[in-house]
C-alpha cells in the first residue's frame, strides 16, 4: 500500500513540476523566483497545499503581467541623439552669448550705453 502512495506522491510531484514550468513560459519567470523542482517537491509533499499555492501565484502572476502591460512607457531620446560632450558647445557667431556688463561701483548710476 506504501508503494502506491509513493506513485501518486511522484505524480503529484511530477505535476507540480509541469505547472510551474508552464506558468514561467506564460509569464517569463517561476511563481514567486521558486525553482520548477522546488515546485515539484511541494506537490510531491502535499497536493492541496500546492494546489492553492499555485493558484495564489498564477492569480498574482496575472495582476503583475496586467500591471505591466498598463505601465507607460519610459521616455528615450529618438535614435541616433546624443547630448554634446560637456564643454565642447560652440554657438554661432550670431548667436555669441552676451557677456555680462561691467560691475558699476556703490553709488554711481549706471551708464548709458
């Protein structure tokens, strides 16, 4: 009778297994990072205890994708675009920036010109 429980254990654990590799083709990862064997070992020890654990993960695993795919997108410079290295900016002569005016001394009142 012992053997017959260690065949069903296999199995269980054998499901396990192939759930949570399905589950990390849909969703790119394991649940929770766990390894696929990890998984299987849970199943192997205890089905129900798997079960539920699995679908509290697969239920998780559909808000984060959901989440995700609503997540905007994160602004990038279009291609080709790179800033000027600091200090190499060269204007055009039209466009020269303005020195500032000279400092006019305490009390005297400012020149016209």
């Amino acid at each position: 009778m012992s053997s017959a429980y260690l065949i069903v254990a296999l199995v269980f654990g054998v499901v396990g297994w192939n759930e949570a590799r399905r589950f990390g083709k849909q969703y790119d990862r394991t649940p929770w990072g766990w390894h696929a064997v990890v998984w299987g070992a849970v199943f192997f020890l205890s089905l129900l205890i798997g079960l539920v654990l699995i679908a509290i993960a697969e239920r998780a695993g559909r808000r984060d994708a959901a989440t995700r795919a609503a997540a905007p997108q994160a602004w990038a410079p279009a291609t080709g675009f790179s800033p000027p290295p600091f200090g190499d900016v060269t204007f055009p002569p039209s466009q020269q920036p303005y020195a500032a005016p000279p400092a006019q001394p305490y009390g005297q009142p400012p020149t016209a010109g």
